[in-house]
C-alpha cells in the first residue's frame, strides 16, 4: 500500500516557519502517542537547531501506558524535554507552564544578566495535521483563540496567541514532509487519521491494522467484534462485517463499511488503547 500526501498548502507552510524560526525561543513539538516516531516531521530537528525543544505526548489515553513510558524514557535520552497530554481532556496540560520555563531557563537567565526582564518566552507550536495542536492551543490558554477540527489540514496560517505574561504561542499549519521514505510509516499516519482518509484504500488500511493488532494485541479483536482471531486477516474483517451486519443488497458483506467502523473505533480508542510502534 503506497501512501503520499503533500498538498500545495504544506510547502507554503514550511518556509514560512523557516521565515518564523528566528523570532523563537522554544519549539513545542505535539506527536501522536501511539505513533511518536512516525508522527515526528523529521524537518522539524532540522528547523529547530539550537531551539530549546519540548515534546508533548497528545492523545496519550489512546495509547497503552507501558508505551507511553517507554516512549518518555526514548525522547528524554535524545535530550528533549517531553510531557504526556490528552489535549481534549486537558489532563497534564497545566504543567506546561513551568515545563516551558525549565527548557528556556537559559535564555531567561541570560535576558536577565542583560537587564531584560519579563519578556515573554515565544514558543512555535508545530505538528503534523490532526495531532491536536489547535485543540492543545485552545486547553492551555482556557479560550478557543484558534480553529479547530478532526480532519487534517484545518490550520492554514499562522497566528500569535498571547498566554499570559510569561508566555506567547506561535501557532502553525500542520505539514507532513514530501516524500514518506519507509511505507509503514505512511500507513502508520494513515491508520491514526493524519492523511486524508479520501485518497486512500480503508479496505487495504483495515487489513494493515487487522495485522498489526492480532500480533502485538492478541484478543482485543476477539473481545470488541465478538470474533475469533483464526484464519487470514481477510477473513477477520469478513467477521467483522458479519457481526456488525455491514451487508449490500443481496446479502452480500460490505467490507468497506466493516473496514470503515474498525478504523473509526480504533482511532476513538473504543478497541482499547494501543500503541502502534515501540522504542527499538
């Protein structure tokens, strides 16, 4: 399954935080927690150089908690500041505030010793789309001061959002990067919602997904459809469609709309919380 998307709207996106980088302190880098790696843009170490950097975990009750702390142990071993958040829910957001102010502690020393004080740290929040930075934007600051969506590409331009005296956020659009070098990585992206589901084959998707839980969740299927996990993964979506009375006329299975309810309920966690890549 070959999986690319890079709409005209992402180069745009792109230099103009190359143009914004400079007048930033900090970048404040959202991922996926069930997917951290594959939902890094790996433009954005590139971008950030010299950046103090911290890493929110978003949608961490979507994933499982052995990897969630697995995956905090990973990034803080690169040197990052890293915090686990559920946006929508707001949980772990309020210690952002002093998390912000470790990771730029050296440039808020160093404003002092030039006698500059209260100047506000500037953070850039960046992300692939459909992660939850607007969402995450919209917790922290207590307001919704920015659109928000759960499709991907709903942010289209930048915009300053002035938190507090202490802090000021740089939201940006999400971009993908052009080319998804290992595939799994694209259908990884493409499994948590992050490609526009339009462009891409679900039945095919479904299958990727049928495979991946039935080796590193053995039961949880069998648990939610009511289903035995034997045979091909064809035949698991078969049961799927089967126990759900996904059905054209005639009788016939709909594997589509079986394919399209199991994606749908694993994106909303209803199948449990997973975790779709581990440290290696």
């Amino acid at each position: 399954m070959n999986v690319q998307w890079y709409p005209g709207h992402m180069t745009k996106a792109k230099r103009m935080m190359q143009e914004d980088i400079k007048l930033i302190d900090l970048i404040v880098e959202l991922v996926d927690a069930r997917i951290p790696l594959s939902s890094r843009n790996p433009d954005i170490d590139e971008l950030g150089k010299n950046k103090s950097r911290l890493i929110l975990l978003n949608k961490s009750d979507l994933a499982d908690e052995k990897g969630n702390s697995q995956w905090e142990a990973y990034f803080k071993a690169q040197g990052f500041h890293v915090h686990k958040i559920n946006a929508r829910s707001g949980a772990g957001v309020k210690a952002i505030n002093g998390l912000i102010q470790v990771a730029c502690k050296e440039k808020i020393e160093r404003d002092r010793r030039r006698g500059i004080k209260n100047r506000p740290v500037r953070a850039m929040v960046v992300g692939i789309p459909n992660v939850g930075k607007s969402t995450f934007i919209n917790t922290f600051a207590g307001k919704a001061c920015t659109k928000t969506g759960n499709k991907p590409g709903v942010t289209k331009g930048k915009q300053w959002i002035r938190l507090n005296k202490n802090v000021e956020l740089l939201d940006t659009p999400g971009i993908l990067w052009p080319k998804f070098e290992d595939q799994e990585v694209g259908v990884r992206l493409a499994v948590i919602g992050s490609i526009k589901d339009d462009i891409l084959n679900l039945d095919e998707l479904s299958l990727s997904l049928i495979h991946y839980l039935r080796e590193a969740y053995p039961g949880v299927l069998a648990e939610r459809y009511q289903l035995e996990e034997k045979g091909s993964d064809v035949e698991v979506l078969e049961q799927v469609a089967k126990n759900r009375n996904c059905l054209l006329r005639g009788q016939e299975l709909d594997y589509s709309k079986a394919a399209g309810i199991l994606l749908d309920e694993f994106r909303s966690g209803k199948i449990g919380r997973i975790t779709l890549e581990m440290p290696s």
